[in-house]
C-alpha cells in the first residue's frame, strides 16, 4: 500500500468539510471490505486515494428504524449483519434481511455496511435487489446540502453512483411494504459460499384474494447496474396468479435482462437462471402471502 492521509471525524458535517477542504483524491471508509482489498492490490480501476476518511464515528450513519407511517429507515453505517438480524426487517423486509445475510462471510457481514455495499456499485450486490424491489429511495449529503434520489437513480454503471465530490450516502429510506405482500431474494453462486452472485432476483408481490394487485422484481448481476424487470411486472399486474402467469413473467424477465460472459458464467446461462429464478421468486413470494393470511 502507498502513503495516504487518514482522517476520522465524529460528525457528519465533520466529514463533509474535510472533503470541502482537502478536494479531490479522498475516498471514504467504511466497512473497508471492499476499499482495502482495492487499496492492497493496488487496483487500476480506481485512483489510489491522497487520504482516507473513516465514517466509523459518525453516529448519525448508525442505526435501523421502523415507523409505519414513514417506513424503514437504515443508516448507510448499518452492518450486513445488523441488517440481517433485525427482527422489523425480518418481519417487514424479509428479501432485504436475506440480501444482506449473503454479503461474504459472518466476519464480512460484520464489517460490511449497506453505504459501503450500494456506493461500491457492483452489478452483483447482493442487497440491491431487494431493496430496488421496495423502491428505496437514498437521503444524500454533502457541501450543497441535502437531497433524496431513487437508489434506481442511485447507479450510473459499475462502480459509479450519482454521489458528487464530497457528497456521502447518509441513509436508506424504505417506504411501508403494502398489506397482504410477500417479497423473497434468491441468487446462484459458482460456489456455496462467500462468492459473488452470477445472478440475484428479488421478487415482491402485492395480492388482493389471488389477483396480483402489485408486482415489483428486480435483477442483480445481468446489466452494467442493479435493474427493474418493469414489463414482467406489467405482465403481472391485474392478473389472478398462477403457475402459468408466472412463466410467462419469468420469461419478460429473462428477456429484460443484459447479462455479460464471464468466469461466473455466460451470458446465456444468466438468461437462463434468471428465468428459472425469477419463476421461483414469484411462486414462492405468493406461497408466503397466503400463509399469512391464513
């Protein structure tokens, strides 16, 4: 590793200034799970960073709250697993505390935060998905101020967000799930664990009886950002739910998705898997959502 500056603040605006003031070449730490790997191995697909701003001590990045008016709230300082043990999101968010209890191992859950995760930017994040299908929205701040974008908006491509200089991710914010809803995250892995998704689907439904009143599902890993699979929801929207519908969606799906040929896998076996989970999802989100109301 080279030499590099080190800062700590203890306060959000503590943060902002010291991007204010230093300009450009910072990065931000904070779970390092990902900035370090980067930083030893001396990765090229980043500038090796003239100082380093840990967001450890900055209290208002911590914490998960629940209100049922507003929703979730989860501070981009929240661990994977923090997030993945919490009992509201278990409850309320079950695709989401399953996203976050894949991120690497319990040791990586432990470090790893939902900021570091989203802002990191990759295609395959495992967290993205699900929290897509809940249309979260991302509470921004930095030296203009404070501003809300959809985490659809969020991604530009990989490793690029829509953060300008010296801006941080404070928050997730995660509207109410509607009544009568059921939502699931799967992926496929090369290997059982501790490896990157080749594929990751969550699905949320909405149902009214067994008439799809809302549908969200959104793909990870097969287009250059995290995406909605918009006309596999419209196919489903309205319609009584079943075993067909669901194939038919799950093929919009897969013909939604942009997959690449890598060492994970080709691009048409991504297609393939997205169609077969996506199948799987949807199936298994309607299974949930008539235990409930039974």
């Amino acid at each position: 590793m080279r030499t590099f500056e080190y800062f700590a603040p203890s306060s959000l605006q503590e943060a902002i200034d010291i991007f204010r003031q230093r300009g450009d070449g910072g990065r931000l730490l904070a779970g390092g799970t990902d900035l370090v790997v980067q930083m030893k191995e001396g990765a090229t697909k980043f500038p090796y960073p003239s100082y380093v701003v840990s967001l450890r001590r900055v209290q208002e990045l911590k914490g998960i709250e629940f209100d049922e008016s507003t929703g979730l709230r989860i501070g981009a300082g929240a661990t994977m697993a923090e997030v993945a043990a919490s009992p509201v999101v278990r409850e309320r968010y079950r695709a989401v505390a399953e996203g976050a209890g894949l991120v690497g191992s319990l040791q990586t859950m432990n470090m790893a935060t939902v900021g570091g995760n989203l802002c990191n930017a990759a295609p395959s994040a495992d967290i993205a998905p699900s929290l897509l299908a809940h249309e979260a929205e991302c509470h921004i701040a930095g030296p203009a101020g404070e501003r809300t974008l959809s985490l659809e908006s969020f991604f530009l491509g990989p490793g690029q967000t829509a953060l300008q200089p010296g801006e941080l991710l404070v928050e997730v914010r995660v509207p109410p799930p509607p009544s009568n809803s059921g939502g699931i995250y799967v992926r496929h892995t090369p290997r059982k664990q501790m490896d990157i998704a080749a594929v990751g689907v969550a699905a949320l439904l909405t149902l009214a009886g067994e008439r799809i009143e809302r549908a969200r599902i959104a793909l990870g890993a097969v287009a250059p950002t995290p995406v909605r699979a918009r006309q596999a929801e419209a196919l489903l929207e309205g319609q009584a739910a079943s075993a067909e519908l669901f194939a038919r969606a799950a093929e919009a799906a897969m013909a939604e998705a942009r997959p690449i040929s890598d060492v994970r896998g080709s691009a048409d076996f991504r297609r393939h898997l997205v169609r077969v989970m996506t199948e799987r999802c949807l199936r298994e989100a309607a299974e949930g959502v008539r235990a409930c109301a039974q």
